[in-house]
C-alpha cells in the first residue's frame, strides 16, 4: 500500500496568527513503518487560551516523536502518547503561567488497521465507496447535548456555549488517556481517501459538499486548491488546516 498526502495550514481572512499545526509522518527506517505506520495529525490550538499556537505546535510535534519513539503496539502507543503530551501541554501552561490547550486528531495507517486518537473538535473522515464517513466524535457541548436527553432537558442547557470543547489537550494533568483511542479495520482501496481536518474546514464546507468535491476525483492539489478557494472565499473566519491522504494499491 502506496500513501500519497497533501497538506495545507492557513491563518484565514480574519486571524491575525495560525493556531493550528499539521504533519504527515513515514519513519525513515522501514522496519518501524511495517510495524507503526505513517501518522497524519492535526491539532487546533484553543481559542480564547493565551498560547494556543505553541499548544498546537506541541501537540504535532510531541506526539509525532512519541509515538515513533520505539516500536510497539500502535493502539497503546497512541494511548500512551495521548496521556505524555497532555501533561507535557499542562506542565509548559503552569511553566509560564498561562493557560494552554488544543484539539488532536491523529490517524496511524497500516495496511490491515487504522488506528486513531481523537480529542476535541478536529475531525477524521474516510472516503469509500463514494461515501464520506466522518469517524470521530465532536467532543463540543452542543453534540454531548445532542446525545444525552439529560442534558437536553435540563435548564442550564441555555447556559452552554455549544462551540465549547468538552475535552482538549493540555486541560488537566492526568494519569489516564482522556482522548479517544480506537482502531478501524483498513479496508481502503485505490482512491479512497483520508481526510483529516480542523474546525476552520467544516465551518465554511459541509459534509456533503466535501463529498461532492471528493467525488470529482481531482488530483490531490486540484482537491486541496478548490478546497482552499472556497473557504478563502466564503470568509475564512478562523484558521483552517487540513491533510488528505490518497491511498494507492
């Protein structure tokens, strides 16, 4: 299995810095690809928080070392890499005395399994069959209250700011993993993609416009250039970043 990606991160129209990160990672030595193979995350650093640039940049870049550290289990080095970095991002906010927080969707992509971890409102897609399946969960109050009747019947649901994020990086020091760490069977074929992305992509294009725009089946930079116009175009209010991975067999 061949891996083609492209990788886009933009300030927007209306920021005046970038706060999301990027990377697309295949280890040099292939003995460590067979057996973790290539990590694609994407991190947003929290708005309103006083470093969310370096949050975000921590976040790429810690986990993409960690996890890569030594070979393993992918699932449990996803997991163990989660808890290091959140408490890395707790430990440099007390360091300097401001608070420090960001989104993470990570995917590592082997040939039988795909092995994710998740925690804020960043997203992961899969491509297939024409289809666009998004694979992760928004950990925001608006869609725990839509999941839970507790919460949608209770009078301090006016109270939330749906946007608010229910979980992030750099929160809390924990001993335990508070992400989402979950593996997919691979059954990507020649074309399916990959579509990792932060909240800035689907604020200004819906799921079934991204599909429509899949299903056109450009060339990874024709993809990545009409998806960058549109939301240039529709006002680009916040940063936005994104990876696609093709999948080539």
């Amino acid at each position: 299995m061949k891996l083609s990606h492209v990788m886009v991160s933009e300030t927007g129209l209306k920021r005046t810095n970038n706060e999301d990160a990027v990377a697309f990672v295949v280890p040099d030595k292939p003995w460590i690809a067979r057996s973790m193979g290539a990590l694609a995350v994407v991190s947003d650093g929290m708005g309103g928080y006083e470093r969310g640039e370096k949050a975000s940049a921590m976040v790429v870049e810690h986990l993409s070392k960690t996890y890569f550290k030594e070979v393993g289990q992918p699932e449990e080095k996803l997991r163990q890499a989660a808890i290091q970095v959140n408490n890395a991002v707790v430990m440099e906010g007390a360091a300097s005395s401001q608070k420090m927080g960001a989104t993470c969707t990570a995917i590592a992509i082997l040939p039988d399994v795909l092995y994710l971890m998740h925690i804020g409102d960043s997203r992961c897609y899969i491509f297939q069959n024409s289809n666009l399946t998004q694979v992760t969960n928004d950990h925001t109050a608006a869609n725990e209250m839509a999941q839970s009747v507790s919460l949608r019947n209770s009078e301090q649901t006016l109270l939330f700011n749906p946007h608010a994020l229910t979980k992030a990086m750099g929160i809390k020091l924990s001993s335990g993993c508070q992400a989402d760490v979950f593996s997919l069977k691979n059954t990507l074929q020649n074309g399916d993609r990959i579509v990792l992305c932060s909240d800035g992509v689907y604020l200004h294009m819906s799921d079934a416009e991204l599909r429509d725009l899949l299903l056109q089946r450009l060339s990874l930079k024709e993809t990545s250039d009409k998806l960058v116009k549109t939301i240039l175009k529709r006002g680009a209010q916040d940063n936005f970043s994104f990876i696609i991975v093709e999948v080539q067999t």
